[in-house]
C-alpha cells in the first residue's frame, strides 16, 4: 500500500494569506503546507482522505491519474470544500466516485454541493455513489476500512485504520476504545497544530504524548499550522520515531 502526503497544512495552509513569518517566508518546500489530505493506493484501488479546497491542484501536483473513492473524516471546509473537483475523474473515467461519511457529513454535503444532489440534474455534475459510515469497519474494493473515534472539541470526527496505517487529524481527545483499536500500529499519522494551547487540536506536546500512548513503530504528524515553527528546526527536537509530515512524502505499508 502507498501512502502519499497531498497535504499537511491547517485550514489556511502555508504560507498565510498577508503573513510574514519566517515559516511563511521560508524556501524549504516542507514548509509549504496545502490544506490537509492523504492518497492510498492499493492494490486495487485509489483512496483520497478528505478533498479540501486544495484538491484540484493535490491531484495534479501528484499527477494522479485514477479515483476510486473519497473518505471524510468532517464536514469542516478545510476537508470537503474540493469535490466539486472530481468531475474529471467522472468524464475522463467514465465511472462515479464512491463516497463515504457519516450522515450528519452526508447532510453537510447536500447542503454545501446541493446542485449535486438535485433531482434536475445539470450536465457536467459531479457524479457520485454514497456510502453510510455508521461505525462498521466497510471495504473498498479488497481493503478493509476500520472507522476510528475521534472527539474534534465537542464535534465527533473519524479516523481511519486500514491495515497497519491509522490516519488522524483534527483530534483533541480520543478514546481509550479507540486507542485500544490502533495500539502498536506499524505507522501513525496524527495532527499537531502548533507548540500553544488550542481548544480542538493536539499541541505538539499532546501529539507527542498520544504517539508514546500508541506506540507505533514510526509516527508523522500533520494538519501543522505556521505557528507550529521551521519544518528543520522542530524536527531535531523531536523522538527519533516521531517526524513530521510534509507535502509530496510517500510512505509504503502493508
């Protein structure tokens, strides 16, 4: 299975709109953040986590060139605002792309996209297939989907657990059941905002802590806000198993 970073920015990526931080200012490219999202390939299908306003532009930048299904881990704009965008995957492939959310996300969705959703159907939609995710591990095509728990301040959220990989981001607190479901993965990806204190996000110190609570061989963090400092520097100070995500890396797991 290929992993592939599309993005590991918060909701205004990096570099800020007007800012002039030494982050925003900086030319290493892992300091470059889209809005967060990850491709899976498998050996049947091609997954994306989340298709935010970035996501025309993730696609290309990845030169991906097959879509099978989008999983949505929120209804917030910084990981839906980009479906609209999968419209050639419809023409091009000649197939709809299967969606899976929750209900309430599916109901976010409708009210967001709902010229998507009308009866009139305009030509040149976006064509799609959509898929419950009511707490049941599911599959998409030979891989098996476990959806994960997660408590986004007082927004219930989900991860995802597919083979040996776990995907986490926006998470403030997390369950024991749902820590007992993803202990000793092989890799863990988890969101760590910035070094401060924040209502709905892991700090870099609860991100760290909650890596150690797991235990996974290796962890990457991600969704990182400027505030968050220099990709090089933030990096050496960190567990010599903890590292943090950056747009472009590719990981390969079971």
């Amino acid at each position: 299975m290929k992993i592939t970073f599309l993005g590991t920015g918060t909701s205004q990526g990096i570099p800020v709109i007007t800012c002039s931080c030494i982050v925003c200012k900086s030319a290493d490219h892992r300091d470059k953040r889209l809005r967060v999202s990850v491709l899976i390939e498998t050996d049947d299908k091609t997954i994306v986590i989340d298709s935010g306003p970035d996501f025309r532009y993730q696609m290309l930048r990845a030169e991906v060139k097959d879509l099978d299904a989008i999983l949505y881990t929120h209804e917030h704009k910084d990981h839906v605002a980009g479906l609209d965008d999968i419209r050639p995957f419809n023409y091009l492939l000649r197939k709809n792309i299967a969606i899976y959310a929750t209900e309430r996300v599916q109901h976010a969705l409708k009210k967001e996209f709902s010229y998507i959703f009308a009866e009139a159907h305009y030509p040149g939609l976006p064509q799609i297939d959509m898929h419950t995710i009511a707490g049941d591990a599911f599959n998409v095509g030979e891989t098996a989907i476990v959806p994960l728990d997660i408590m986004h301040y007082k927004l219930p959220i989900l991860g995802f657990k597919i083979n040996d990989f776990v995907y986490i981001t926006d998470a403030k607190t997390v369950s024991e059941e749902t820590v007992a479901k993803i202990k000793g993965t092989k890799i863990l990806v988890v969101n760590a905002l910035q070094k401060e204190n924040h209502i709905s996000h892991f700090t870099l110190d609860e991100a760290i802590a909650f890596a150690e609570l797991v235990g996974a061989e290796t962890t990457y963090f991600t969704h990182i806000s400027h505030n968050m400092g220099l990709h090089e520097v933030v990096e050496k100070d960190l567990p010599n198993n903890i590292k943090l995500a950056f747009d472009g890396l590719t990981l390969y797991c079971e």
